[in-house]
C-alpha cells in the first residue's frame, strides 16, 4: 500500500532499523532475510535521498536526517496501533496479542507473577513482554512502545491516566544473626550499620529517594536490582531497606530477620499507568481491570 509514492510497510523497516542500527539484528526482528532486509533499506533510501544508515567501524550509525524521521515513525506507529487496537472487540479466549509491561523485578516477584499464572487459563494466547524500568522508561509509554508501566507515583508522567495499584510498606531486612535484630532497632545503629542500596539505571529509586533525605548512611554495595539484595545479607551485618511484601517472600527462603523501620517513612504507592490513546484499547482496559482486580484481592487477603 503506498502514499504519495511511499510504500507504507517500510515505516516498520524503518523504525526497526533505525533502532536496532543493524540490518541483520533488524532482519532478525521482523523475521525477513537478510537480503529481504538490505533490498527494505535500499528503497528507504532511494525514497528520502539520504543513506538512512551509514556504516561506522563494524557498527552503522543513524544519519541527522534519519535521527529527525526516528521520533516521527516511532509515533505514527504508535497511533496506528492505538487506531488498530480501538477498533477490535478483544477476546482473552481467542487474543494472540502481546502485551509490553515496564515493570520492576519487585513487581514481578510478588505481583505480576502470581497474577499472570491465574491469567493462563483466561488468556492462554496473550503473551507478556516485561521490561525493567530505566533511564527511557516514560519516553517509550510516550512513544507507545509500552503497554503499562507500573512504577511508583512519582515515577508516573502527568500527561497520561494512571491507577493505583496497591501501597507497599519498607522494612528494615538483615541477616537473622544480625546482632541489631535482638533488640528494638534504634535510628542511630540503622545509620551507623553498613547498607545495602539499589540502583535501576542510574535512577534513584523510592527507597533511596526518602532515605537520602534523611541523612548519610554506610553504603558498602550497590545492587542493580531488588532480588540481589537479600541474596547478600547472609552471614554479614549489612542492613537493607525493603519493600515488606518482598521481604516476607524472601524470608521463607533464607536466613533473614525483618523489622520495622526505626522513624517515620512514607507509604509507597504503586501505580499502573497507561498512554491517553490506550484509554479506548479494549486489551489494555482488560489487562488493567485484571491487575486491579488482583491487587485489591490481595489486599483483602492480607487484612
């Protein structure tokens, strides 16, 4: 299908293209030849007058006027998936759609996971793409390469709706032979202790933002992610700072202690958010009520 002389199906070449930077790496995405992907970047740049991509050492790099086209592709496919999603009745029984969801390794140990097993019979096609949050993680909800992000209040954009999804308490986690666990920890041996922090891609995370506020403390190591943590409190006097329901999970697994923390500290809330156009996205609005759903159950079950 072609408009003003451009064939529309070479808008996903390009964008695959433009983001992989890799004829091979973009062939392998869509599923084309190599040479059925080299012939798609020929035309690409027959069409604009431009090389699109230009090699670089053993790499290709993008050229200006391919790093302008990128964020105009990126966004006319997001709205053709948008206009594409609104205009089907979705089915969980029959979908085969695969939905991008940007959320934690937290998240998806103690909320995503235990949904999604209960989801299996409902939707036995839907697949789930997940991706940990990072540096890009708004652009990509902007430019409709995300589904849902589900990341804490102050994490979301105001441009788009989101719903919360459940408020999670921190907790104070240790070795259990900690010597600090045999009595009611005290805010001067939680500073002078030596700590555990968690960095997502250079970005501070909720924990990290409140307890920087707070004071300087002892960090020794700094995670890349939430499950790394407790795996590195055994057999050491290291304290870390925790969401609750993935320190009661752990707990079971290793020898760990848990215990409230000793001054006050803000309830995080956990919110689910989603791109205006998704507003009418019969698959989104699905996947939505059913996370808004399991949260609430698991709310109920907890009290």
């Amino acid at each position: 299908m072609r408009f003003k002389r451009f064939d529309l199906n070479l808008l996903l070449a390009l964008d695959v293209l433009l983001k992989e930077q890799s004829v091979s790496h973009a062939a392998r995405q869509l599923n084309l030849s190599q040479p059925a992907m080299s012939a798609a970047l020929g035309r690409l740049r027959e069409y604009f007058n431009d090389p699109i991509l230009v090699p670089y050492g053993k790499k290709m790099l993008p050229t200006a006027h391919a790093q302008g086209l990128a964020p105009v592709v990126a966004k006319l496919l997001a709205d053709i998936d948008a206009l594409i999603s609104a205009s089907t009745v979705f089915d969980p029984a029959t979908s085969q759609r695969t939905f991008r969801v940007c959320a934690s390794d937290y998240v998806t140990t103690v909320f995503l996971g235990p949904l999604l097993a209960k989801l299996a019979n409902e939707a036995p096609g839907v697949r789930i793409q997940i991706s940990a949050p990072d540096d890009a993680a708004l652009g990509k909800l902007e430019q409709g390469e995300t589904d849902l992000l589900l990341v804490p209040e102050s994490f979301t954009s105001k441009d788009h709706p989101s719903k919360l999804l459940f408020e999670e308490r921190h907790v104070v986690v240790g070795c259990k032979n900690n010597p600090l666990f045999r009595r009611p920890l005290t805010a001067e041996a939680f500073f002078e202790a030596p700590h555990i922090a968690v960095t997502l891609s250079h970005q501070q995370t909720f924990a990290e933002e409140q307890l920087r506020a707070l004071g300087p403390r002892r960090i020794e190591i700094v995670a890349p992610s939430f499950l790394a943590v407790p795996w590195m409190l055994p057999n050491t006097r290291r304290l870390a700072v925790m969401h609750e329901r993935l320190a009661r999970t752990m707990v079971k697994q290793l020898p760990l202690a848990i215990a409230p923390l000793p001054f006050r500290f803000p309830l995080m809330r956990e919110m689910a958010q989603y791109h205006t156009t998704r507003a009418a996205d019969g698959g989104v609005q699905w996947l939505l009520g059913r996370m808004l759903e399991y949260a609430a159950m698991q709310e109920a079950s907890a009290a």
